[in-house]
C-alpha cells in the first residue's frame, strides 16, 4: 500500500468505504471518489478532506487521482460494473481492487477482533471498539455504523496491535480477513441475491472460521446451524443469553436500565450495566465483552464500557423520548432483515409495553423482499399500526410484480397502509403517535427530521 499516494473511492458515501477513507486521510495520502447522492455522511467526509463527486463523468476525477502509478481505485460491489468513471479508470490500467481486499490489507499486521453474523455485527464491534478505547489498549476499528462516543465509525491507534473489525458477509467480503479473534452473532440466511441458498450462506461462514489465526479464538452463538471448522491451536467458546462458555446471570430491568452479571470460563463480572438499556443488547454485550476478555481487557474497563457505550446511529436510536406515561416516543433502527425487525419490535414493545406501536418500515432490496415478504409481514404484525415505504433498491434493478405490497397484504395488524416518500410527511399529519419505530436500511434516514418534527407537533 505504501507507493500509493492517492486512493479514489467509487461509492465513496458507503458506511464501510468511509472508514477506509478515514483510513487514509490519517495516513496523510490525498482521498477523493465518486457518490451517487449526497448525504450526512458523505458532508462528513467532505468536511475532514475527501474530495466527492456525485457525477459518475471521468472529468470530474481530480488530478492528482489521474495517475495510474501512485493512484489505488477501490469500489463497492454495490456500484454497476457499467459505471463511467470505473470504466475509464479500468481502460486506463488503473489498480481497481474491493473495498473488502484493501481492508484485508491495512489490517493485516493487527491481531483483529472480527464479528461477523446476519445481524448484531455492527453493535457488537462498536461495543468492542469502545471498550478497548476505554480500556487505554486503544484499537484500530473499522465499523459499520457511526459511534455516537465518537461520532465516527473509524477510530485510530498509533500504538495499540488490536484491529476491531465489523466483519461482512455480502460478496463474501469478510473471507479477506485475518482474525484473531472471531465472533459469530447469527447465520439466518440473508444476501441470498449472492448465495442462492442456505447452505451456501453457511458454507460462506463455515469458511470464515477456517481464517482464524492458530493461537488466536473463535466465538460462536449457541444453537446456530453454522458447523465451524477451525484451524488446529484455535480456542473454540460458544456464548448466548442463558447458556454457552459465555452467559448472563442475574438479569434485571426496570427503571430504564438492564443490568446482569456476565459468566466467563473463568469468573463471574458482576453488575454490567447497559448504556443503551434494551434487551437485544444483552446478547451483544456478552458477545463483545467476551472476544474483549480474551485479549485481557480489564474487568473494570468493560464494566464502564459498557455502562458509558451511546450505540451507533440508526442503531435502536431514540430521536424523541418524552417524559411520563404519555411521553411521545420516536426510535429509529437500520433493522432490514425480518429477524432482525422482529427483534427490534419486540424490543420496543418491552419497553413500551401499554402503549399504540407504530412501524414506518422500507424495505431494501427487491430480492430480499421477495425471499422474505411472509417473514416481514409476521414480523410487522406485532406493531398496531404499520406504514410502509416503496422498496429501496440499492444496486438492484425492479422485479416485476415485486413490491411493498406483497408484505401489506399478509401484515396481520387492524392499521395498514402504503406512502409513498413524497406523501410520508403529509400523510402521517392525520395520524396521531405514541410510540413510532422508523426501520430500514435505504434513504428513510434522510427523512427521519421531517418525520421527527411532524410528531414532535402532533397532539399528546
């Protein structure tokens, strides 16, 4: 990596292509790229330095990006291969690699904490990253979501040997890795526009286990139908809420908080509190604390980790959150897979438990609406009101007959409807809300504002 001078980003806005840029302004090379749209993240990025255009014409790549020799192009699978502005750097000779590859790469020489699952990836590394800064070991995270703690999904060490790493599945990205210490959340089957079957999905993982360095550790969920196969001199631990190496004991909520002692091999951590007191984040915290125990992060540093740890954005994020019983209520969460949906409402209704739930949910990808429209639809059927947004299609051309309303029709809920993005703001004006989940992993984020002011106005 070291003769590059320049690194251009096509898809430059993605969580993950952000932290790799981040990346590399601090190593002091210059970074520029190519988004489709503006957003938060991309003026984020535009502000510390990274030059962002959002026209795919070649002219607009900077000079100082327009030489083969010192210049390192790196893309998302996300973007067509029909690209403009990756095809003229192609024809030109240009080192073209995925973004997965170059993180491979800068991680290399680190011992890397990777967690990798269907879902609670991103939480369970932030956490990780989190405790390890507290800890005063430091790391090098790479992460999926932008920490709150930090505002900034990229944190940097000049001295730490610790990478964390949220790992990902899609492309199987997360087989360039090297871990140290591996953590597996889940294996429901997702990204099946890529794998075609379930037993593909969890060969992916299967093989994701094999990458775990000798000497180093691999963390696995209890009850998954993954079958690792770890290298020889690699630890083997399971965790889970109730059961596994890793467990909670003690788990107590009320008031607002949740807190639990932590079962390891080797003691007891009383009293764990959780900054963001909701219940899928028992497991998580379990799942971090634990590959942290294992490179001998301090009891009393994860402890106040823990108890200190925001969340990441559109990570269960609470945009209104009024006092009283009759306190209005807005969180927003990035869940787009139905167990991950599921989850988050249930985590709401546990919360929440006597007061009207609404969902505003988009969903993502035509394929993945189409393998799980059922799954989705019982999900939302444990909301009392469910709105839904067009399919946001992210790399994916249309369906035909694929739609929002395949998951409408089998929502089981007395209150539901379509809107499209146009009309969401003036829609719900006619509507009254108590609790209102937002979910989704397209651009329902860039109306969460408007959506946060209209029921801020509403009527207690």
């Amino acid at each position: 990596m070291k003769q590059y001078k320049s690194f251009y980003f096509v898809g430059a806005g993605g969580i993950g292509m952000a932290a790799l840029e981040r990346y590399f302004l601090s190593r002091g090379a210059r970074v520029a790229g190519y988004d489709r749209t503006p957003s938060e993240l991309t003026d984020a990025l535009q502000a510390e330095g990274v030059e962002i255009a959002f026209d795919e014409n070649p002219d607009l790549i900077p000079d100082y990006c327009r030489n083969p020799e010192d210049t390192l192009v790196v893309y998302t699978p996300a973007v067509p291969n029909d690209h403009a502005g990756l095809c003229w750097l192609r024809d030109r000779g240009f080192e073209v690699v995925k973004r997965a590859r170059v993180l491979g790469l800068v991680t290399e020489g680190s011992r890397a904490l990777c967690f990798a699952g269907t879902h609670g990836k991103t939480t369970t590394s932030s956490m990780a990253a989190h405790i390890m800064q507290v800890s005063g070991v430091g790391c090098n995270a790479f992460l999926g979501g932008v920490l709150r703690n930090y505002g900034s999904n990229f944190l940097l060490s000049d001295t730490s040997p610790y990478a964390v790493i949220e790992a990902d599945e899609f492309d199987r990205s997360f087989h360039q890795l090297r871990p140290w210490v591996a953590v597996v959340t889940s294996t429901d089957p997702d990204h099946l526009d890529i794998y075609g079957t379930e037993e593909a999905y969890l060969e992916s993982f299967a093989h994701f286990t094999e990458l775990v360095q000798p000497g180093g550790a691999l963390i696995v969920h209890t009850g998954l139908k993954l079958k690792p196969r770890p290298q020889a001199g690699v630890r083997v631990y399971t965790y889970g809420r109730a059961d596994g190496d890793f467990h909670a004991r003690n788990i107590s909520k009320g008031g607002g908080e949740i807190t639990f002692d932590l079962v390891t091999p080797w003691e007891t951590i009383d009293d764990v509190s959780l900054g963001v007191p909701v219940d899928i984040n028992i497991e998580n915290a379990i799942a971090a604390m634990a590959a942290c125990r294992l490179v001998e992060a301090p009891v009393e540093a994860m402890r106040q980790a823990m108890a200190t740890f925001q969340g990441a954005k559109r990570r269960f994020e609470f945009w209104i959150k009024e006092p009283g019983e009759r306190g209005k209520v807005m969180i927003d969460d990035y869940a787009h897979h139905p167990d991950e949906l599921r989850a988050s409402i249930a985590s709401v209704r546990d919360l929440y438990p006597m007061r009207k739930l609404t969902v505003i949910f988009q969903p993502h990808l035509y394929t993945r609406t189409r393998d799980f429209a059922d799954q989705f639809a019982d999900a939302l059927s444990l909301a009392d009101e469910v709105i839904l947004l067009p399919i946001y299609p992210a790399r994916e051309e249309p369906i035909p007959g694929v739609s929002s309303e395949m998951i409408l029709q089998s929502v089981k809920c007395g209150e539901k409807r379509i809107y499209s993005k146009d009309n969401l703001i003036k829609s719900i004006r006619m509507l009254n809300f108590e609790v209102l989940l937002t979910a989704g992993a397209g651009d329902i984020a860039n109306l969460l504002p408007e959506v946060c002011d209209e029921m801020k106005k509403q009527q207690s």
